[in-house]
C-alpha cells in the first residue's frame, strides 16, 4: 500500500467542525474535531479508490493568506 502526503485544514463552522482535504476538495463534518478528520479519511478513502495516486494534485507548503474586499 503506497501513502500520500496529504495537507487539511479544519475550521468550526457553527457547532460543528468542517475538516475539507487541499489535495482534492473533499469535505466533511463532525461534532469535534477528531471526528471531522475521521470523516474526512473515510471520505478520501472512498474518493481515491480509483483514482491512481499520480493524479492526486501535490499541495507542499500551503499559506492562509487573509484577504479583504468589498462587495455589494
């Protein structure tokens, strides 16, 4: 079995905890955030089953940079 690097970045979002995958866009949720990122592996397990691994978009070093604009 080959492992892959992979970045996530949680956040809370109302009561619960979003846990979404830089990788590949793939999301969930959960009531902590242990449990988010538990369901985030169970959803990546599922989303890369087959796909092979060289498709998987490398994401090495990532910045959250803040960024202010207006709208109306």
């Amino acid at each position: 079995m080959r492992k892959i690097d992979l970045k996530n970045v949680v956040w809370k979002e109302g009561k619960y905890y979003v846990a979404w995958n830089l990788n590949t866009a793939v999301s969930s949720f959960g009531d902590t955030k242990k449990e988010a990122l538990e369901c985030l592996q169970e959803a990546l397990e599922l989303h890369l089953e087959d796909i092979p691994a060289s498709k998987v978009n490398k994401v090495e070093r990532p910045d959250l940079i803040p960024l202010t604009f207006k709208y109306a």
